[in-house]
C-alpha cells in the first residue's frame, strides 16, 4: 500500500461480452468522452493498472463498449485511496451482471 494512492485494474469476466469499459459518473453516449477506469477489456483479460491520488466520488458505470449499453454500476468510495483494487465483471445477460470488488492489500 501507498499512503494516498490507490491502484485499480478491472478484469472482463463476462462470456456474452466481448468488451467491457468503465467509466466514472457517466457512459460516453449519453455525455460524451469521461474519464475512465478502463477501456476495451477484451474476454478474459485485465486491464492495465490505473493509478490515482485522488479521492473521488461518484459511480463507476460498466458498459459494453462496443454497444455502450450499461451494465452495472458501482459507487467509487467503495475503494478509498492507499490499497489497491481488482474490480472483477462477472455475469450473462440472461441473468444479470454484477462487479466483484477485490481488495489486493
């Protein structure tokens, strides 16, 4: 852990879906381009590390980035700065998405 930094990656674990993106406070069709979390996770792989200082808050949105339709939605004070974080999609269509918060020290 480091003092007022926190690491988050997110990993695609959806087999209907082939891409995954994450937002924060918004999906870009309905307010153009926000600042991600993660972009184009393909199927069964992770997304590069995304390293912050600050301390925001609001909601993470999980999209279908190829279709930009949401499909969870998770507020981001679940993951306070100085541990880091794998938010792992899981899920099928047929019964519903939801996002496994892992906390890695």
């Amino acid at each position: 852990p480091v003092y007022g930094q926190t690491s988050r990656r997110v990993v695609n674990a959806t087999e209907d879906v082939r891409m995954i993106s994450v937002c924060i406070d918004s999906i870009p069709k309905i307010s153009g381009d926000g600042d991600h979390l993660a972009r184009d996770v393909s199927y069964g792989m992770a997304s590069a590390a995304s390293v912050t200082n600050l301390d925001r808050r609001g909601t993470y949105y999980v999209y279908d980035a190829e279709t930009r339709t949401q499909l969870y939605t998770l507020p981001v004070q679940l993951a306070p700065l100085g541990n880091n974080y794998t938010f792992v999609v899981v899920g099928r269509q047929d019964g519903g998405y939801e996002v496994i918060v892992s906390q890695e020290f």
